[in-house]
C-alpha cells in the first residue's frame, strides 16, 4: 500500500475486533477521523455497552540527530500536527495491521497493533528495523472515558491519578467505568496534561459535532536497541503478569484457521451475547440486529464455526418470537423489544432452513426447536399480527400502517417514513413464498397455501409497460393501487433466495431490466435514476443522509441476489461463472483494499466514482460476498429452476 497518497490513507480505515462488541480502529494514516477511532473501545455488557476508554497514542522517537513523530493529529481548525503520517512508508492489514516508519536519520521501526479476541485486550508493539544508532521511544496514551456516541471535553472531574505495581499502572479516570491498565516493558513516568480541540472529519461531514479534548495521564518510555517495545491496554485490573507476546501469540495461532483473509474478516462480526453469539450489523456504530443477523449468517455458515454460530443463534432467536414475528433488534436486558420489521422472521426462516440443509445431523430437540419456531412464524403471518401484517384473500402478505417503517428499506425522518411501501412489497412475497415452501416439510396446509399465493404473485406483480415487477402491489391497502417505482426489491423474485419465484421468460426480462437501470461496480441502486426522489449521492447531514438512503443509494449486499439470478437466467455454467466473477465481484474485490480494509462498506453513492459510506466495515455486505463467491466456486447449491407448484 505504498502508492497510497494520503488522502486515500486518511479515507482507509482499519478494524480489529474484540468478540466481546469492543474493537480497535483508525484510519491508515493514523489521523483520526471519526469519535468511533479508538484504541480500547469496550462494550460494558457484551456486545452493547460500548465506552471509548483510550481514544489514542502520541509516539516519537528520540535520536541523536532529533526528534520524529511516528503520530500525528487533526486539530482544529485543520491543523494536522505533528508529522508523523509523513514517515509511514508502508502498511498491512494481514494478519494484523502493521505501519513501517522511516526517519530523515535511517531510523526504520515498525508498529503493529493486536486486539486478542475473547478478551478484549489491545497490544501494540514496536521493533526497530535498522538502527543508525542509539533511540528512544516515548508513547503517551490520551484517555476519554465516554458512550462511543459521545465525545468527551476538559472537565475538573477527570481523574489522573496513577496507581503503579511492577509493570502495571492503573488509572481510574471515571466512577462507574471501567479502570484502564497498561503494561508495559518500558519505564513510566507520572505528568498529566489535556489535549484540546481534537477534529473528526468524518463527524463534520455527517453533520455531527465533531471537537473533542483527551486526557493523558503521563508517558511511557523505552531504550530501543534490538528489541521490541510493547505496550498493552485493558479494561479492568490487569494482572501485573500478564505476557502480552503470549496473548499476540496465541492470536496469531487463532487466525490461522481462516482459509482466507475474507474469512478472518468475517470474524469481526461475530461477537458474545450473554452465554451465546450473535452478529453485528456493522461497524463503527451497529450492534446487532435481527434481519442483518439472518441475512449475513447465511454467508458465514462455511466459516471454521459457521455451523455451531448459526445453531447458537438462530436457537437464541427461536425464543424471541412473538405473534409470529421476530424483534428488529435483539432487545438487551430491560429493553423491550421492537418488532417493527416485516422480513425479519422470513428471513429467519430461510436461515433456519439453509442451517437445517448444511447441518441434517442436528440433535433432534434442537431441531424441533427450530422448526417450532418457523410454524409460529407461518402461523403469526397466516392469522394477522402487528402493523397489519396479514395474509391476505390472495395468498399474498399485506403489511403496513402509516407511520411505521416495516421492510429493509427502513429510513425514518421523525415522523416522516421516507420510503413507507405499504401494501404488499415485492421482496415480502419472494419471502413468504420460499417460507411457504420451506414450511410444507412441516404440514401440507402450507403447501396449499403456497401454490395459491404463487399463482397470485405470477398474476398481480408483472408490470407490462416496464417489463419488469411493480415493487408494491395495493398500496396502501388499496386494491390495484400498483407502485411501478423502479428498485432492485424484485431481484429476490429471481434470485438470493432457496427458491426463484419467477418463471420465464418474465425473470429474465427482471434480471435485464436490473442490470440496465441499477447496477453499478459496488452493487444495486436502490432506486433508478430517471424515478422521482431520486438521489446521486449519499452525504451531508442525518436529514440528507436518511432522506438518501434508499433513494438511489447503492447498497453492496445486493449483489449478491442479483449475481445469483443473473446466473439461473443465463445458466448456472462455468462459463457463466467466470464472466458474472470478471464483471460483478471485481470490483468489490478491488473495494475490499479502499475504505474498511478488507471488508466492504454498506453504501455506495449512486453516481460514478461511487464513494462508499455509512459504516465502512458492513456484516451483510461481507455475509452476501462469501455466499456468492462459494456459489462461483461450486461449494453452495442453488436452485436454478423456477418454484413450481
């Protein structure tokens, strides 16, 4: 990554994860850009909680021909100080992020820095690569102490108080939060001092306040003549003994169980939930939540876990249900769960069965479980539940009431519902009719009800004028009310599910109609240019950003439906593989080195050059590139015939 310039640095960002709901990020060049850059962000009560505790480090060096910054800071009013992107000469995301400086003297020293999974500690390490002669190194930590939503200023009630035992030394900065230990095999020295006026690009242009100030209670030091330095950071009373190569060591041993960097990737998301796991939606601000939860497992069920993750989950998930429906979110203690979200149980279903399909040697109880939980979901949708959530006389699912946001098109502006879509949503009868599938292994009334709601589906969503599906059908409950609106929602009707829904020729003209007026290199617009309300870019404040979102926002999961039906239209062929792998994954493989290294982000802006926003490190974005790369590579079935009755 040397070719870098160092806007494309400060634009990279990097993800260490903790599998506790904490992480460690920054941008390549080390500026940080964003109140989410952080060195040890911990979640409290795994994986919500989250505090920044050590938002950063300044390091220099000391030599004899002078001093040189390895860090450097934004300060307002844009002032970058000091210098020390200036000397980075390289990075590496693998296996861990690692930066190469060069000093004017010869001095070349190397930083890495290791979040040891399951336990939250953040290592950073340096080693000198030449030695022109004797240096010193000199850390100084700068402590928050804040909700990572949050941003923390000068005030009289932070503690800098040091408590040193051996290798240790303790600070307490706040009641109520955790106390941070560093140990290092350096020397410290006690001189509390604050640092004003912190700038975070990435906060002002979202639209958000974005000045920060830092505490640092004192600095670390080392003599450096062959060996490493080593500093490591912790929530809580660290033991003085603790051996931070060790840990580094056994981190290291952990990651070389992924076949692949994607797949070490897709670890980040995998984080504790009280006795279990979930997944988190993205990174830096989602926790988890349910669609994205089912959507993104079916992609990691071939990681080294993947088939006990998705049992733990999705059996975690079998209790939530309620009237058929599943939390958006998973509620934390005390909370109580909002079920505002129509596809979440569907998709939960079709997690179920893929998980069902991968692993048919599952206890029997824990099946049951699972197939219990898909009879009530049938049932709840089938009955009428919340929002109007209903099978309607035709078979098909109506959902919707003013004021309520219910498919993954989801923006809300206070009271306003930008893209409502109530009625019957395309994607929703895709859902319900592979869930209606899936569930006649259960009873043969669901089978029935099948066949019915897919004749009514083949009748009521083609759309002749445009040859293509109408993306809701009686809107607002009113019969024959059609939205001819131009998204990529109708691309689950053909493909990204178990079952295409759609039969021909009428999928194929779907699969054109896509590609001509949505596809882009990150994936699909989420509306088409020439449809009113459309937006070319996806920025500015919260209003201009949800007002955007899916209004022609592009949206990178969606590639993997639409390659998956591209292929069942043009035959599942090697031939057919190796072109939708040149054409549609190429680019996001080239994402992957931009933005989240090594992940893919969770929008796009839907004009050329397509900047990438929203959170650069996106679980379902992840989930859906492994899903159809193991279909590429032959490893995953699909179905390439329509859903006949």
């Amino acid at each position: 990554m040397t070719s870098r310039s160092r806007d494309e640095w400060l634009a990279s960002e990097w993800l260490e994860a903790d599998g506790l709901g904490g992480f460690a990020s920054g941008t390549i060049a080390g500026i940080r850009s964003r109140r989410y850059h952080a060195l040890l962000l911990r979640a409290i009560t795994p994986p919500t909680g989250r505090v920044v505790l050590v938002s950063g480090l300044e390091v220099w060096l000391e030599s004899a021909a002078g001093s040189y910054a390895l860090s450097s800071q934004r300060y307002a009013p844009d002032v970058i100080y000091p210098d020390g992107h200036s000397r980075i000469v390289s990075f590496a995301a693998e296996p861990w992020p690692r930066w190469v400086f060069r000093a004017a003297d010869g001095t070349e020293i190397s930083q890495e820095i290791v979040v040891c999974r399951g336990r939250g500690e953040v290592v950073v390490r340096w080693r000198l690569l030449s030695l022109p002669g004797p240096v010193r190194l000199i850390v100084r930590p700068l402590l928050a102490g804040r909700d990572y939503h949050a941003l923390h200023h000068e005030n009289p009630g932070f503690d800098f108080g040091a408590e040193v035992t051996g290798a240790r030394v303790l600070w307490r900065p706040y009641p109520g939060l955790p106390a941070v230990s560093a140990l290092a095999d350096g020397s410290y020295r006690h001189d509390p001092v604050w640092y004003r006026n912190f700038q975070y690009d990435a906060e002002r242009a979202r639209g958000l306040d974005f000045v920060e100030d830092l505490a640092s209670p004192g600095v670390f030091s080392w003599t450096l003549n062959g060996h490493e330095a080593t500093l490591m950071l912790a929530a809580g009373e660290a033991s003085p003994d603790v051996d931070a190569n060790r840990l580094v060591d056994l981190e290291a041993q952990r990651r070389r169980r992924f076949a692949t960097p994607l797949e070490r990737a897709a670890d980040a998301y995998v984080v504790q939930r009280g006795s279990g796991k979930t997944i988190v939606a993205g990174y830096p601000w989602f926790t988890d939540w349910g669609r994205d939860t089912f959507i993104a497992l079916r992609g990691f069920l071939t990681l080294p876990e993947g088939p006990g993750l998705a049992g733990d989950i999705l059996l975690a998930w079998a209790g939530a249900v309620s009237e058929g429906m599943l939390p958006n979110c998973f509620p934390d203690s005390g909370a109580a769960p909002k079920y505002n979200a129509v596809d979440a149980s569907l998709w939960y279903v079709i997690a179920v069965h893929e998980f069902l399909a991968l692993d048919p040697a599952i206890d029997e109880t824990e099946a049951a479980t699972l197939q219990g939980a898909v009879g009530q979901i049938l049932t709840g949708y089938r009955d009428g539940t919340r929002y109007g959530i209903e099978m309607d006389q035709d078979g098909l699912l109506k959902a919707g009431m003013p004021g309520v946001q219910l498919t993954w098109m989801d923006a809300k502006i206070g009271d306003w519902v930008v893209t409502p879509r109530i009625g019957k949503p395309v994607e929703v009868q895709a859902l319900w009719l592979n869930a209606l599938k899936i569930g006649r292994r259960l009873a043969p009334e669901w089978g029935e009800l099948f066949r019915h709601a897919l004749a009514s589906f083949q009748l009521r969503f083609w759309n002749p004028q445009r040859q293509c599906l109408y993306d809701v059908v009686d809107v607002d409950h009113e019969p024959g009310r059609n939205d001819p609106a131009m998204r990529p929602n109708q691309i689950l009707a053909v493909g990204g599910l178990p079952y295409q829904v759609l039969v021909e020729p009428y999928a194929t003209r779907v699969v054109e109609a896509v590609e001509r007026e949505l596809l882009t290199p990150l994936g699909l617009r989420s509306l088409a240019r020439a449809e009113p309300g459309y937006r070319a870019s996806y920025g500015g404040g919260v209003w201009e950003r949800d007002s955007a979102y899916h209004q022609g926002t592009v949206w990178p999961w969606l590639t993997g439906p639409f390659v998956e039906a591209w292929l069942r239209v043009r035959g599942n062929t090697p031939v057919a593989k190796q072109e939708a792998e040149e054409r549609f994954l190429a680019p996001l493989r080239a994402h992957l080195e931009v933005a989240g290294i090594g992940h893919i982000s969770e929008v796009a802006d839907a004009e050329p050059p397509h900047r990438p926003g929203g959170c650069p490190f996106q679980a379902w974005s992840l989930g859906e590139m492994l899903r159809i790369r193991r279909l590429l590579a032959g490893r995953h079935q699909t179905i390439a015939t329509a859903c006949v009755a």
